[in-house]
C-alpha cells in the first residue's frame, strides 16, 4: 500500500504559482495570446526561451511571481482531462474575440469551465481592431450567463490585444488577483503527487511524459506509479529543456524512466518503493484498460454507415483530444470505428491498412514523408493532416457525409389546372390547362394532384402555347401539353411542375 499522507501543518505549506488554462473559439487569438506572453515573459530568455513543446510553461510577471499555463490543443484536451476527475487547472481564461463576440466553440468552452468548477476571467482580445462594439460582446456573453463585472456580475474582463500587447499585463495581474483569492498552497513535505498532462514514445528516450505537480515535490529518482504504469524517474527537465532535479507544486517537467507511455489525465503519485509502486501501477492498468478500450465493436443497423479513420498525433495527449471530439460528434446516420489510435508519424503500415480496410487517416500536428504520400496517392488512400482540432474535426464531419445519399429537394416552379385530356397513349397523355401560379416549364418533373391529394408523378416532355411549341409558359395562359406519367390525369386535376435538387446532407 503507498504510504500514508502526513498530516498537513498549517505553517509548513507554502504559496504555489496559479496553474492556467486558456480556452475559446478557433481564431479567437488564444494561440496568440500565450504566443505574446511567452514571447515577452518566460523566465531567463536568454537561454533561448520554450524550445521544446512539453504541455506547459511558466512565465514571470512584472511582480516578479510565476505563472504556469498549460499549452494544450484546446478545451478538447482539458476536456478530456477533467472528464477522468483529474484537477488540472486553478484558473481558466476564457477568451473571446472583440470583433465577433460568442461562437459555436466559445459556448463549448464555457460549458466546460462552468462544469469544471474553476474561477474564471473573461479575455476580451482583439481589442487593437477598428470599429469593435465591446458592449455588444458583453451582452452576449451575459446571454450565455457569464455576467462580467462591468455588466453587473462578478466575472472579471480584460481588454487586450494580442498583437500590441495591450492590456496583457492587466490579464496577468488579474490572475495573480484571483490566485490570491483562492489562497493556493502546497506542501513540500508530502510525497509528490500530480497529473499526467503530456506523453509520448520517443524513438531515442523511450516513455516520456510531463509531469504537473499539484502537491509535494517532485526529485530525480523518486518512484511513482500512474494509473497504467510505473517507473523512477531518471531524468527531468523544464520548458527550456534545462535539467532539474527538484520539482516544485505548479512546475510541469518532461520525465524520463516510466515503463509505458500513460495517458493524458492519469494522476501519479510518489511511492516509498518499487514494489508498492508497480502493485499500485498493476490493479489500476486492469480498470484502465477497460476505460480506455477502443470502440471498435460497434454494430451499424441497415440505414448506418460506417467511416473508418486511423488516427495519428504528436502525442498521446493531443490523440486522446481528438478521439474525444470525434466521440462528441452525432453518430446517428454515420458512426465512426477508429481502427488504429498512436502517436507518431503516420508510416507506411498505416497506409496499408487504410488501404485494405477503406479508411481515411487522420493527423494532428504530424508530418508525412514525400514516400509515404505517394504509396497513399497510388494505394488511393485520403489523408489529411492539421494543426487546429476543430480543423480535422470539421474534415471528419465532411468524410462522413460523403458517405451519405444526397437528400433531394424539390422546388415547385409552377400550377397548372387541367382543363380538359384529349388523348391517352399508354403512359402518354395530352392534356390542356391554365398556369395558375409561377411558369411551367418543359423537361421538368411533375406531381399530380386531385382535391390536393397525391395521385402520382409524371414528367412534361413537350409544352405548346397558341400552337406552337414553347420552352415555358407563364400564369393565366393557357397551353397543351404531353405529360409522361403511370397515373391517370383527369380535367380540375393540379399539376405541380418542379425542379429537383440534390442536397448533401451535414454531420
């Protein structure tokens, strides 16, 4: 069993920086928000600032206090973390573009902060652009219950530009505002413990993962167990790729020396020995296993389709993001069976079994050598790569209504009354009548009508006006025409004559 925890001293705890998440709409300037920060805030630049993605970084203020933020690919990613009950994050930015105000993602973001429990500051950026109506946007973000402290509520909004910079150190000031208001504190006496938030296979170093400490202190060549595996840690390193060996609460560190690549959420401890960890690692793999298995025994009834996918990413974390998203997307006339989910650049294997399975692959954030793009031309295997989920989510949607009939529309070009029917050949029949609405028009579908009920369809395959043969004739004239139809037409019958369109249907 892992050793009991001590018992927390009041005066022993000391103060931990604010772990942040930041979340929005696609294009909404997240990205260039942390770009900004990090540009002009990361710790000690001269040594060539974030060199290395891990999943997170720390940034100083002008009060000279840390700040750690979480890189992750969107709310998909923090999504998915709390969505296994792992406490991420201390404070969200919501950020919300000045010029366009609450889009679809915007209200998605704050569905999960709201469920996640967290204080939360509003980012109002873009706020450099002509012509911006911030009140507008401030409306519609009390519409969606989020009331900002100049709209009556006690939500804070910063006003800021990611592009001059404007407004960014009152963003973190405030966050410093709210840190202090929730009187974060760590132990550095307790066994360290915390969440997986990045990990990957590294073809040179083997499992790696990045570590957040949330309590206690992390060393070299302390032993922890996660949920799916185990190990000593022998090596960590910063988000300057700068080796360390004492990790603190709120640090996040890329770890060498687990046995298995773990999952993004996974919640690791430290242990006072091998053994305790590796029995720990050992009972939680088994419910791990089962909690993570792939959907791929799914059973389409007659009117499903299905679309098969290969999934590859950059990491671990940033695959579980997407596999999530695709999970959240409707399944009802197309479901999804993901036939293989890794990390790494997609490979000529990969390729293969799209091939004899019919799938599409999918990357994120991945690369394809010009060798592996030629196999998939020739094997005639669809392959996209992207660097916004919500990109690769929206090209998914779209391979999955390509698999779907086109939905067809009709559109009633005209009426016509029919006065009387002169003769009748098998399926032929000339009749003649008025256009009481609209035009008729030859070479167009027609539905039969009698005391407005559905008789049978037809098509007009010549049309006269005063004798002579005509394209289309307008309302209140009379004409003849040749109807081709199954059904009988009789005199006062109604002919609905229609054009057809055919509509692709949406996911």
């Amino acid at each position: 069993m892992p050793e009991k925890q001590k018992v927390v001293k009041k005066d022993s705890l000391l103060a931990r920086p604010p772990v942040v998440v930041v979340l929005g709409h696609v294009d909404h300037g997240k990205t260039s928000i942390l770009d900004y920060i990090r540009q002009t805030k990361v710790v000690a630049k001269e040594s060539g600032g974030i060199t290395q993605h891990i999943g997170a970084y720390q940034v100083t203020t002008a009060q000279n206090k840390l700040i750690t933020f979480i890189d992750t690919p969107g709310h998909e990613a923090f999504s998915a973390m709390r969505s296994r009950g792992a406490k991420v994050a201390d404070i969200a930015v919501l950020v919300v573009a000045a010029d366009e105000g609450i889009k679809p993602q915007t209200k998605e973001a704050i569905s999960h902060i709201k469920n996640s429990g967290l204080p939360f500051m509003v980012a109002l950026n873009k706020i450099d652009k002509p012509g911006i109506d911030v009140q507008r946007v401030k409306q519609e973000l009390a519409e969606n219950e989020v009331f900002v402290e100049s709209y009556g509520g006690d939500i804070p909004a910063v006003e800021v530009s990611a592009k001059t910079g404007q407004g960014i150190d009152d963003l973190l000031d405030m966050i410093l505002l709210l840190a202090e208001m929730a009187e974060l504190r760590y132990d550095p006496n307790l066994p360290a413990q915390g969440v997986v938030i990045e990990s990957n296979m590294d073809a040179n170093k083997g499992a790696t993962a990045t570590l957040l400490v949330k309590n206690g202190e992390l060393k070299v060549k302390d032993i922890i167990s996660c949920e799916s595996t185990f190990g000593i840690i022998k090596n960590m390193t910063d988000w300057q790729r700068k080796n360390i060996v004492t990790a603190p609460a709120s640090m996040a560190v890329q770890a060498l020396g687990l046995n298995d690549v773990p999952f993004v959420g996974e919640e690791w401890q430290a242990q006072p020995n091998l053994e305790i960890a590796k029995e720990i690692a050992a009972k939680k793999r088994v419910i791990e296993e089962v909690k993570r298995r792939a959907s791929e025994f799914i059973s389409p009834t007659a009117d499903q389709k299905v679309l098969n996918v290969i999934l590859k990413a950059d990491a671990i974390g940033t695959l579980e993001a997407v596999s999530d998203a695709l999970g959240a997307i409707n399944q009802e006339k197309v479901l999804i069976r993901i036939l293989e989910s890794a990390a790494g650049d997609i490979n000529e294997g990969d390729i293969k079994l799209a091939g004899s399975a019919n799938a599409s692959i999918f990357g994120f954030k991945i690369k394809v050598q010009k060798q592996f793009e030629s196999i998939a031309q020739r094997e005639g295997v669809a392959v996209g790569i992207f660097n916004i989920i919500y990109e690769l989510i929206q090209a998914v949607r779209e391979s999955m209504a390509n698999l779907l009939e086109p939905v067809i529309e009709k559109k009633v070009m005209g009426k016509l009354e029919v006065l009387a029917s002169f003769k009748e050949t098998g399926v032929k029949k000339v009749i003649g009548g008025k256009v009481l609405e609209g035009k008729i028009i030859r070479g167009l579908k027609v539905d039969i009508l009698r005391d407005g009920e559905y008789q049978g369809e037809g098509k007009l395959t010549q049309l006269q006006h005063n004798k002579q043969d005509v394209s289309e004739v307008t309302k209140d004239k009379e004409c003849g025409l040749l109807v081709e139809s199954e059904a009988s037409i009789q005199p006062k019958d109604v002919l609905e004559i229609y054009e057809e369109h055919k509509k692709k249907q949406e996911i």
